[in-house]
C-alpha cells in the first residue's frame, strides 16, 4: 500500500499549485459546496494512480482544490461505501492519501438517519462518538507500522476542540447543532424498524453507510476529526413510509444554509 500511496500522493502533488492542512468529504446531497471554491483544480478520481472510483448515487468521484474565502482546502467530492463492493482497504484509500498529501484536520460530512426523535430532518448533528455495526474493520490484514499503531486508540476518535469551535459558530450565527452518536452499517438496504429500535437501544441517535471505517484510519494516521452529520429522514422507528434517495437529497439541501456557514468558518 506504502508505494501505491506514494504514487498517489506524487500525482496529485504534480497538479496542486499549494499546499494546506485541512481536507473536507462530502457526504451525498453535499456536492455543491465544492462550488465555493476559487481557482478550483478538479481531480477526477479516476486519474489518481490505486483510487477507486465512487459510484453511489450524487458522489461525483473527485478530488477538488482551492481556495474559500482565501483559506487552501482540499475537498473529496464525493467518497466510497462499503456496499460498492469494494474492501475497507479500499474506501478508506482517500483518508491515508490525504495523510500523504500533509493533512492534519478532515471534516467529515455525511447524510444519516435519526434514531432519536429530537434529531429533525434539515438539522445537524456533531459526531461525538460512533458505532461500528458494518461487520468489518479497515484495519484488518498484514500491518504496516509506517501507517500508525496496530491497535489505535478510539477513546476520542473526534476532535474535541474542533467539537467545541463548531458550537460556538452555529450559536453565534443563531442555528442550533446537537451532540449526537452515529451508527454505521453496511447498508445498501435502508434498516428494517426493528433494527433502528435496536441501535437506539445501544445509545445510537443515528444510522448511516459510511463515515466510521474513515475515522478509524483517521484514528489510526493521527488526524484531527470533525464529524458532521446531516439529519435526512426520521427512521422508521417513527413512522411507516418508505425511505427513498429523493427524501434524503431533499433535507440535505434544507441544511445546506447552516453547514456552509458552520464549514467556512472553521475550515
């Protein structure tokens, strides 16, 4: 992985005029954020050297970089889910490239459902702690200590000092965020309602695809973690409608205001 690593990170290098320590995912319904940056260089993920190409619905598979209001910053629009078919390894690719690339800070975004009934669609939600219920670790396999400890810590996976700065934005611009913990499964099938009554047993507030096997390498590279979530439809714990993709694409646009507000001033 160590070489595929290092081509990755010489080509994207070749193609970036500047250099910067904050890097931010988008999660599905969040792509147009990437449009406020200037002088923008797009990277499809496809010319990337060992990237997988993202295929899940509204992720547009690439690597973006610019400026927002003067500050460098690298966004991956777009990121990769277990239920593509491809390994940990490979989903979590992007989290070590920008480990190479001199990263130090991912702000992590992402659309989830609520399992708790005070988390509204429209609303976000910081990360505080997680759940991993994908039946799998990115971490499994042969170690390379070059990549960071064997056995991480994941006593504070998410950053509280980037944790607190995001509340004290959204107070000061008048919006409510909540502390909450996310879930992750393998999806793609959306969570049967006696599942969603079980995670909500553990001390789950939501339930999501993707997102925790990226912490867990970003744990592992020594990355400071905002974790963000975007509330997109009640569980079924709540009620008897089907989930579709259009109902989620919806209510991540309700938060789009709040979470370009809140990115731009901590970014």
């Amino acid at each position: 992985m160590l070489s595929q690593l290092e081509n990755a990170a010489e080509y994207v290098n070749s193609r970036l005029k500047f250099s910067t320590e904050t890097a931010l995912i988008l999660g599905t319904g969040l792509n147009s954020l990437a449009d406020k940056l200037q002088e923008k260089i797009e990277i499809p993920y496809a010319e990337i050297p060992a990237m997988p190409v993202s295929t899940a619905p509204s992720h547009l598979g690439k690597l973006v970089a610019g400026f927002w209001d003067g500050r460098p910053l690298i966004i991956l629009q777009g990121r990769l889910h277990y239920y593509e078919g491809y390994s940990m390894q490979q989903i979590t690719f992007s989290i070590r490239l920008l480990k190479a690339l001199g990263i130090k800070k991912v702000i992590i975004t992402n659309a989830a459902g609520s399992l708790n009934k005070n988390m509204l669609p429209g609303q976000l939600v910081l990360l505080e702690d997680h759940i991993n219920f994908m039946g799998n670790n990115p971490l499994i396999g042969k170690h390379d200590a070059k990549l960071g400890d064997r056995f991480p810590s994941m006593n504070q996976p998410y950053d509280l000092s980037l944790l607190a700065r995001a509340e004290e934005i959204a107070a000061k611009n008048d919006f409510s965020t909540q502390r909450g913990v996310y879930l992750a499964v393998s999806g793609p099938s959306f969570e049967t309602r006696a599942e969603c009554q079980m995670f909500a047993s553990w001390g789950a507030d939501l339930v999501g695809m993707s997102t925790v096997p990226e912490v867990i390498v970003a744990a592992q590279a020594r990355l400071q973690v905002l974790g963000i979530s975007v509330v997109t439809n009640l569980s079924n714990i709540f009620h008897s409608q089907a989930h579709s993709q259009a109902e989620v694409l919806e209510n991540a646009l309700k938060a789009k205001q709040n979470l370009e507000i809140l990115l731009k001033n901590i970014i």
